[in-house]
C-alpha cells in the first residue's frame, strides 16, 4: 500500500500547502480521502491521473476537505473518463453531494462514466476493495448549527480506521476534541495520521502514547503553527514523528 499526500494545509490558504487530500494506491485501486479545495491542480502536481481515481471518501464537508470536488469531477469529465466513479460519504451526506454537484451543473447521468454513491454508517465495517476494509466513527468537529435555521444540513464529521494487507491506519480527519484522537483506542495502530490544527503537541504525544502507532504523520498543517511543530519534533527525535508535506510517498 502506498500513501501519498496530496494536500497537507489547514483551512487557511497559503501557497507552500494544497488544503487536505490523502491518497490511497492498494494494488492499482486509488482511493482519494477528502479533496480540499484546489485539489485538482494539488494532483497534477503530484502527477496523479485525474482518472486514475477510482474512489472517493470524505470526512466531512468543510471547504478545506470537499471545496475541490466540483472542480475535479468536473476534470474527469474534461479527460474523457469512462470507468465508474465512487463516492463514500455518511449516509446523511449523500444526498447533499448530489445536490451540491448539481447546483454546479453537474449530473451524474450526464458525466460520460458510471457514479456510484455509497452511505456509511458510524462504526459499521464497509468495504472498499477486497483489501481494504474501513470503520467510520463520528467526532466532535462538527457539532451544531450554532444557532442557525439549518434544518436541511447534517452536521457530520468523521474519524476512519482502514484496514489493508492486515495492517490498520487511523486518520483523524478534523478534530473538536482531543479525545477524537483516541476513537480507535481499542485496534492495533500501525500509523497513525493526525492534524495539527484543533489539537496541541501534548494532545497528540498523549495519544501516541496510547495507540502505540509504528509511525505517526501530522498534517492539517496551520502556517503559524509550523515553526513550533519543527522544534518540537526536533526535541523528540526519534523517528516515529513524520511531518508530511505535500506529495511525500511513503509505503506500508
């Protein structure tokens, strides 16, 4: 399995850092998580194939994690893509997908290729391929409406444990807690992938000290923060810590 980091910003914009995106290549089956803002030219930098995707899951729908998707299904269409296209939401967030592509003019009957849209739900195993299983479990990211009229919008964000090849991978997505970080406290943690940007260094060495990952990536990476990250991970200096930066490869 190899890994590759498309996007490894904050919600904060900057030039250095594509807001977040991660890729997944299990036996030539590419699986995109999020796509930030901006992804599509985040790819062509990382000479990823638009059409080399064969899959897409979002942790939740904030502009830094899902803003790039009209854009880039929109490339798809553009490069003549013919083979069939899967989104992975939570299931209250499918049909604001098909709504959201819609407003922008775009519909699945008309894309020139097959879309399947799958719901999940919270801590139900689903299937990807038939090496990669994933669990989904709800965090406190995206917790109310802050008092807005918003009936018609599902406040969901997710945290997801992927399973491949034996070997289990946490991603936190965007955190509203530190406890978030420990969702899956319970599995065997071979990597561990975390922001950096709801969360202090104490929060995250805690949890490393608990999940026992073999390694641990940071990114959501926050310019102001970036500074005190290096010096931290300077003092710690024992290899485990990996900043990620954007189109960095790394195999498990």
């Amino acid at each position: 399995m190899k890994l590759t980091f498309i996007g490894t910003g904050s919600g904060k914009t900057r030039i250095d850092r594509f807001h977040s995106s991660l890729l997944f290549s299990i036996d030539g089956f590419n699986l995109l998580v999020d796509a930030g803002d901006g992804v599509s030219k985040a790819l062509l930098l990382a000479n990823v194939d638009f059409n080399s995707i064969d899959a897409i899951l979002f942790s939740h729908y904030h502009a830094d994690h899902f803003g790039g998707i009209a854009s880039l299904f929109t490339q798809m269409k553009l490069h003549g893509r013919t083979e069939k296209l899967k989104f992975f939401t939570h299931k209250s967030l499918v049909e604001p997908l098909v709504n959201y592509l819609n407003s922008t003019y775009l519909f699945f009957e008309t894309a020139g290729f097959e879309v399947e849209t799958y719901g999940f739900e919270f801590g139900e195993k689903f299937e990807i391929t038939n090496d990669l299983n994933i669990i989904a479990k709800q965090n406190n990211h995206v917790k109310n409406s802050h008092g807005l009229p918003t009936e018609n919008v599902s406040f969901v964000s997710s945290g997801f444990l992927f399973e491949t090849g034996g070997k289990k991978i946490f991603y936190t997505s965007d955190v509203g807690d530190p406890r978030d970080l420990l969702m899956f406290e319970n599995q065997k943690i071979d990597w561990f992938i975390t922001e950096t940007t709801h969360v202090t260094t104490a929060d995250i060495q805690t949890a490393v000290e608990i999940l026992k990952p073999a390694k641990v990536f940071l990114t959501h990476i926050d310019e102001e923060d970036e500074a005190d990250l290096i010096n931290w991970l300077s003092k710690i200096n024992d290899g485990k810590y990996i900043l990620a930066e954007d189109r960095k490869e790394f195999l498990l």
